[in-house]
C-alpha cells in the first residue's frame, strides 16, 4: 500500500530540515515555479519531486496558486513547505487568471530575485519528474548538442510525457519527437526547463489564449 501524500510530505521535510547547512555545489543554478489550481494532497507530491532533484543548485522554488477554491488543503500545504523551508519554498496565492499568467509572474519572481539563476523549470501541479530530470535537463541547455554545422544551443528543454488518468482511460508513450506535429498541433508541454536568456528577451506566455 502506497502512503498518502500527506505522509510522503512530512516525511520529505523531516529530511529536508536536517540537512547539513554547507551544500555541495554543482554548477546548476535553478529555479523551479509549480502552477496549482484545485489540485489537492496531490500537489504534496508535485513538489516533493522537485524538491528531491539530485545535482542540482535550487535557488528558489515559488508555488503559483491561481486562484485555487480549495483554500484549506492548499493553504495548508503551501504554510507547512514554507515553515519548513523559508530559504527556498515561496507561494504566491493569487485571484484566479489563467495559467499563462501564473506562470509569467512565477517566472518573473524569480528573475527578480535570483540574479544568479540560469534555467527555471517549470511543472503543473498534478505532474511528477525523476530525480536527474532537471540536472539532464540543465546540461543539454547549457551544453547544447552537436549538428551538422556545429554545436547548436537550446532554450527551451522539454521532456517525454507518460500521460495516465483521461477519461478514456488511456495511457500514452513518449514518441519520437516530429516537427511535423507542430503544424497542426498547439503543442506546449506545461513541463521544461527555460534559459533565462530566453526569459530576459521577452518570451513568456501569451496571457490572452
């Protein structure tokens, strides 16, 4: 029997507190914004798998309430992360308007008080990740990768999906990337990591979709 996300969390953050002040540093510097609107115990989880990313400098990672009506278990998740993590956990709680606005001002947090990240993941609040996700993440957008005319640089890092729970109660594969997709498709993964660069040149979300 798997625990409850309830019991996953205060588990996640009695580890947490004990750990040793020095940090090892990796050379990663990022910065994690999670969007959450009716999501429930289960955003525990979301953040517990950002939290327990290996090789990585986590700066800051800013939960995005967007407007959430179930006040009481997620105002209770948000105060317990942030008493036990008050250097690294924020919440913003904020009127409802849309995803694509909670995560600009997630994002532009961020960028405002972390002058030394590099890279913001970003994660819906149902979703989770494994553990080198955004450190294999982080070197393919610092690294890029090599072609035919030379090393080419990423912005935007996006990974393969297991999607599970529709209603049609289907379970779908990661698939080989296609461009042709793109075409016909409005296709933007709500999970990756985005260079600031990318961030400081204007990209965000369109707020009016």
């Amino acid at each position: 029997r798997l625990p409850c996300a309830c019991q996953v969390s205060q588990t996640l953050l009695a580890d947490l507190t004990m750990q040793p002040a020095v940090q090892i540093e990796h050379n990663r510097p990022v910065g994690m914004v999670i969007t959450a609107y009716k999501m429930g115990t289960v955003l525990t989880d979301t953040i517990n798998s950002l939290l327990y990313q290996q090789d990585i400098d986590l700066a800051a990672l800013v939960l995005i309430v967007d407007g959430c009506p179930m006040t009481e278990t997620t105002g209770r998740i948000c105060q317990r992360y942030a008493r036990a993590l008050p250097d690294r956990f924020h919440y913003i709680w904020l009127e409802n308007g849309g995803v694509s606005r909670a995560r600009n001002i997630g994002v532009k947090w961020i960028l405002d008080n972390f002058s030394e990240v590099e890279g913001i993941f970003l994660l819906d609040g149902d979703d989770l990740i494994t553990e080198r996700c955004v450190a294999t993440s982080f070197d393919v957008l610092k690294n890029g990768r090599e072609t035919s005319s030379g090393n080419s640089r990423a912005g935007w890092v996006v990974m393969d999906q297991i999607q599970f729970g529709h209603a049609a109660n289907s379970l779908s594969y990661p698939t080989r990337f296609r461009s042709m997709r793109w075409l016909g498709s409005n296709l933007s993964p709500p999970s990756g990591l985005i260079s600031r660069e990318m961030f400081e040149a204007g990209v965000l979300w369109d707020e009016a979709m």
